[in-house]
C-alpha cells in the first residue's frame, strides 16, 4: 500500500490494476482503477492511472490518498518520489 498525504489521515483508498489483451501479435494495457472506500475523486484516478502505468511489475496497487489539492506538478513529485525509492 502506498499512502499520499498532505493531512496525516489515509482518506480515500483506490485500486488500480493493469491487464494486457493479447490480438495476434499486438498487446494493448488495460488499466481499472476503482474507489474502493471514501472520496471518489477523479484526481485519485489521474494519480493512480500514472503510477499503475509507471508499476513495471504488474503487481496491483492500494493506494491511500488524502491531498488539499492535485496538479500536474504535484502528480509529478509524487511520482518522482516514488521512483525514487522503490528500492526501500
């Protein structure tokens, strides 16, 4: 689980699952994002969208989110956060 927070609480919890559909030779990614408890927020979908799309294991992620407010720049240290340190 990863847990975004600019006020110490979790908030809203969100899936977000990957899936490839295999046509002959072509794959294409199926992205679900779903909220499972709280808030539903299209903002979360945006942040969960880009992490599942970052996510090179095609694990499923629980993301607990609780932010003021989204923009691209947040998106992008949030990201950029994570990045760097998966290996942790």
């Amino acid at each position: 689980m990863i847990t975004i927070t600019e006020v110490g609480k979790f908030g809203s919890f969100v899936s977000a699952t990957r899936s490839r559909a295999v046509s002959g030779e072509e794959t294409e990614d199926i992205f679900e994002i779903r909220t499972l408890f709280g808030e539903d927020r299209l903002e979360y979908h945006v942040i969960a969208r880009a992490l599942i799309e970052d996510n090179t294991t095609n694990k499923p992620l629980l993301l607990a989110v609780s932010l003021r407010q989204t923009s691209k720049i947040v998106i992008d240290s949030i990201r950029k956060a994570i990045a760097d340190n998966q290996g942790l």
